[in-house]
C-alpha cells in the first residue's frame, strides 16, 4: 500500500491516506481523461494560478473579455436534436463566461450544516478554497467571477480556464477550479472541474443533456471509476497516483434562461440525501 507525503498538514495526511486505503491506484496513460493539476500544500488560491503558469512554462491570460469556461459549445459533442433546443443564452455564457456577473444564494439541510463548519474549520481558509457560508442566505451574495487562461507562449492555444469565485464582500474563495472538457471512457463528452487540494485535486465530471425548455442539465451520478462523477486523486509519498471513486455524493447543475435572465441551480447530494443547494442568479455585462 502507498504513503501519503509526510511532510504536509496533518488533517490533509489523513484525508490523502484514507484515499491510498480505500481507492485505487491508476496509470496516466489509461486514465489520461480524469488527470488534472495537484495543488501546493501552500494554498490554491490565485497565486496558484501564476505558480502552475510558471512550472508548466504557459502564458497568464487575465483580461477579462469574451472567454468562456469552454472553448465551444460544440466540445460537448451533444446529438443535434438536443443541441438545437439548448438556449442561445446558455451556450454564450458558457462560451463566454467572463463577460456575466453573479449572484449567490445558498440554502443547507439542516441535517449538514455541521458538516460545512467543519470543513470551513479544518480546510477552507488554509487551502484558500470551499468557503461556503455556513448559514441560509436571506439575500443575493455578490460574486467576483474571474475566467484566467493559461496560454501555449507559441501557438496562443489555451491549456488551462481557471475560474475563480470569491465573496465580493470578504474576498473569500468559493471556487477555483479549472475547467475544460473531457471524454470518458464509454465515449461520451463531459465538462471536468478540477479544484486543487494540497498534493492532489477533487475532480467532479459532469455529464450533459438538454431539457425540453432549453436548460443545460450537468449531471455527476455516475456508478463507477469511468463514469461521470466525483473523484478524489493524489500523489502519494513514492510519486505513483491513486483515485476513490465517491459514487454516495452527486453534483447537478441546471443551466436555464427564462425570457433572456439566465439562473442556474446546482444541488450536491449525499447518499441520495440533499445536502446544499447553490442559486445563482446570471447577468450580462453591459
């Protein structure tokens, strides 16, 4: 059995051990389509950013204007009869995420809330990321979005869409993730979110189809490593990497416009239970 890396945090040695226990060791080239960049034990918060820049020799894209989460909508490679009813709104703010302002809201089981403070407690502020409020918002939360490329210095093609969320008001990191597109093995395209944690990242893939009102729905209950869902990866002491596969917690995010005002729903469940429900509120940037 491997070792997590010693030297690091004590509550982040435990969590990567309990991954090397129970999950599974993998191989970059059979799962090439689940890797993503490992976070520093230092924090991941903006300066990881430049820091990941620097070590795998890109260019930092800041200027925020007309960049997107994706690329094109097209990357998805959803089947034309669900493409042409996708909203047009919701193709342009995931094709050009930058250019939209958001609002948060958030609302807890009641029965979970113990288990955010915890994590606010334990991770959030040290790994400058998952500062989520830990109370029900009465109101709309401002959120600064920022969408940081990293570019190839020779060809200008974009490697890396960070998107960064933080509290307008505190300046506290809700998210950092990187995001992209991948396929997985049965074949199908998905959107992967990549959030770096100390000497390893949670990776949650979401699968996309399209409701009958034009919404995006974004779905992570897969059953299995190779399905959508939500991976925990590491490297541990000896540089060989391991993967749990957490098949109990589901992520969902619904996507929709309504006469031109886009919002969006993303509820994460555990052991089918609701845990947390996030209602963002999207606008265009005039």
């Amino acid at each position: 059995m491997g070792v997590a890396k010693l030297k690091q945090n004590k509550q982040d040695w435990i969590t990567q051990q309990w991954v090397i226990s129970f999950g599974k060791q993998i191989n970059q080239t059979d799962h090439d389509w689940l890797l993503g960049p490992f976070g520093v034990t230092s924090g991941n918060g903006k300066e990881f950013i430049y820091e990941l820049a620097k070590q795998e020799k890109l260019i930092v894209n800041d200027v925020q204007e007309n960049k997107g989460l994706i690329q094109s909508i097209e990357q998805l490679n959803i089947p034309k009869d669900e493409l042409k009813l996708l909203s047009k709104e919701v193709i342009d703010f995931y094709e050009n995420t930058s250019n939209y302002d958001l609002k948060l809201k958030v609302k807890w089981n009641p029965f979970f809330k113990g288990f955010g403070v915890l994590v606010r407690l334990l991770f959030s502020k040290r790994i400058k990321q998952l500062s989520i409020p830990t109370s029900n918002s009465k109101k709309s939360s401002e959120l600064t979005s920022d969408i940081i490329q990293l570019l190839d210095p020779n060809t200008n093609e974009v490697r890396r869409t960070f998107w960064l969320r933080t509290f307008e008001s505190t300046g506290e990191i809700v998210y950092s993730g990187i995001y992209g597109t991948c396929q997985i093995p049965s074949g199908k395209h998905c959107i992967k979110a990549v959030f770096p944690l100390p000497n390893g990242n949670a990776t949650v893939i979401l699968s996309p189809t399209v409701g009958k009102d034009g919404e995006l729905i974004l779905d992570s209950s897969g059953n299995q490593i190779g399905d959508s869902g939500f991976y925990f990866l590491l490297e541990d002491s000896k540089g060989k990497l391991w993967t749990k596969f957490i098949k109990s917690f589901q992520d969902r995010l619904i996507v929709r416009s309504n006469n031109g005002v886009i919002s969006a729903e993303q509820t994460l469940f555990l052991w089918n239970m609701k845990v947390l429900k996030f209602d963002y509120t999207i606008n265009k940037m005039n």
